[in-house]
C-alpha cells in the first residue's frame, strides 16, 4: 500500500490529497495543516466579514465528511 503525507491543508494539498485518493483508492492519505478545524478557502475571509457568506460552511474548499468518506486523514 502507498502511503501519501500531504503538508498543507491549502487548496493546493487538499486538491493533491483528493486526486491521489481517486487515483489509487487503495493508498493511505493524511493531510497534515496548521488549521485546527477545517479547510477553508482563505479568499472567502472578507465575505464573511462583510457578510455576504454567512455560514462559515461557506467558505469550504472540501467538507470533513467529503474527506473522510474518501478515505482521506485530516
């Protein structure tokens, strides 16, 4: 089994970590990042600020439960 260690849970490593996963879907993948609850899109910020996002869910690049349905560590 391929095992995969994406570093950065920017949209760059998250679209790396799910391009891997589909594929090989047999191989382990982790994304390791700094963000302590989930990955976001850093341009979303000024329009939740200003409110024209209003959920934080808003400003998702991939959602928790997309990653770990595919398999993939975050």
């Amino acid at each position: 089994m391929n095992r995969i260690l994406v570093i950065g849970g920017s949209v760059a490593g998250l679209n790396a970590a799910v391009s891997a996963k589909k594929f090989d879907p047999s191989c382990k993948v982790i994304i390791v990042s700094k963000e302590k609850y989930k990955p976001y899109r850093r341009p979303a910020i000024p329009s939740l600020i200003s409110g024209d996002i209003n959920k934080l869910g808003g400003a998702d690049i991939y959602s928790l439960d997309y990653l770990r349905g595919l398999g993939i560590e975050y």
